[in-house]
C-alpha cells in the first residue's frame, strides 16, 4: 500500500475513512468502529485511525475544498 510521506497510514485507510465520514456521514467514533469491524471481519491487518486522526482529515479536506471553491479577488 502507498503511504503518504509524514502520515502512518495508507491512503487505502485514509480514502475509506474520509468515504466515510463525508459520503456516508457516519460519525467519528462510528467511524473508527466500522473501520475496526472490518479489519477483524475481513482479517485485514491496518491500523485503525483514532477519531482526532479522522477529525483532522476531514478538516483537511474541507480546507481544501474551501480554496478550490473561492476565487481570487
């Protein structure tokens, strides 16, 4: 799996949690569980991310939404 440089999980984990959170709008902590319920289902063998890991993600991703949004004055 590719890891962004500076993060510690895949962009596997990180593109499903924030699919998540946004398309799906389930909650933080709902989140993370759903995402260690899959892990222990699937015997997948990630790393589940806390929800102030995931807060910060969506943060992000807003952020950037943001200034792709507006338009130079």
């Amino acid at each position: 799996m590719f890891r962004p440089k500076g993060y510690c999980y895949d962009t596997l984990t990180m593109g499903l949690s924030l699919y998540f959170l946004i398309q799906c709008g389930i909650s933080l902590r709902s989140t993370q569980k759903v995402l260690r319920g899959l892990n222990i289902y699937f015997n997948f063998d990630f790393k589940v991310p806390s929800h102030t890991t995931l807060s910060n993600w969506r943060k992000k991703v807003g952020y950037y939404c943001l200034q792709q949004t507006m338009e130079p004055a």
